[in-house]
C-alpha cells in the first residue's frame, strides 16, 4: 500500500503534470502501511490519512497543500514556503490560512525536509532524552 502512496507523491510533485504543484507536510511517517485515504479539504488542501499494519485505527499521515494557495510561484525556494507556513499572517487565501494555523496549534511547528516541497512537523520528531543529575534507588 506504500506504493500507492508513492505514487500519489509522485504525482502531486511531478511539474510535467497538469496538477497544481503542491507541498507536503509530514505529520507522521508510518512504517509499513495497509490503507491510505486522501481526503479533499476546502481551497483544493489533501489530507493523507494512512492504517498501519499493527495498530488500530487510522492516524493523519500527511497534509498537501497548493503552492498557489499560499501566494507564491510554483518555483519558490523552500525557504520561502517555510517563512509563510511558520507566519500564516501572510498567506492571501483565507481557507488555506485558517487551515496552516490549525496545524501550527495543533502540531507545534512546521520543519523542514531533505527533499523540495516536503516539510514536516515538531511534534512526530523522534526526541532523544538523555538523563542527567543523581537517581535516587526505589524501595
């Protein structure tokens, strides 16, 4: 099923479509996936939704959003995306604004990936603890 997905960001990605160009927003990276869905928001706004194999339920894998809903050309820098996705103030469309806002409250903040296009959020970021200071021994 990770195929499909692929394909899926194959296509959104490829600018020899005639899609609009969009960029993606990694909310949470599954593992070995069984079922995608990609479901339509308002102003053209994808969102992934993905079952893993062992767990129950499905959990938001991703959100795409076009890069003409954000005011910018479909060749902008990331850098670009990146100052208006993490400052929505700026973005022109009214749908695509409340929609990246509701993403920042509820997944932190918005990070960026490797690839072009391809961002990720704080939240589902592996976190390295390290423990420090003196431990106390349990009775």
């Amino acid at each position: 099923m990770a195929d499909k997905l692929d394909q899926f960001l194959k296509k959104i990605h490829d600018p020899k479509n005639k899609l609009p160009l969009y960029i993606t927003i990694i909310v949470r990276p599954g593992k070995k996936l069984v079922d995608v869905k990609i479901k339509k928001e308002e102003a053209n706004i994808l969102r992934v939704i993905a079952h893993e194999e062992k767990s129950s339920g499905y959990f938001i894998h991703s959100f795409h959003i076009p890069i003409k809903n954000l005011g910018l050309t479909p060749d902008s820098k990331d850098k670009e995306i990146l100052a208006i996705l993490s400052n929505p103030i700026r973005i022109p469309n009214k749908a695509t604004k409340a929609f990246v806002e509701d993403i920042l409250r509820k997944y932190i903040n918005i990070l960026p990936e490797k690839k072009k296009h391809y961002f990720k959020t704080e939240r589902f970021k592996k976190k390295k603890e390290f423990q420090t200071g003196v431990k106390l021994k349990g009775f």
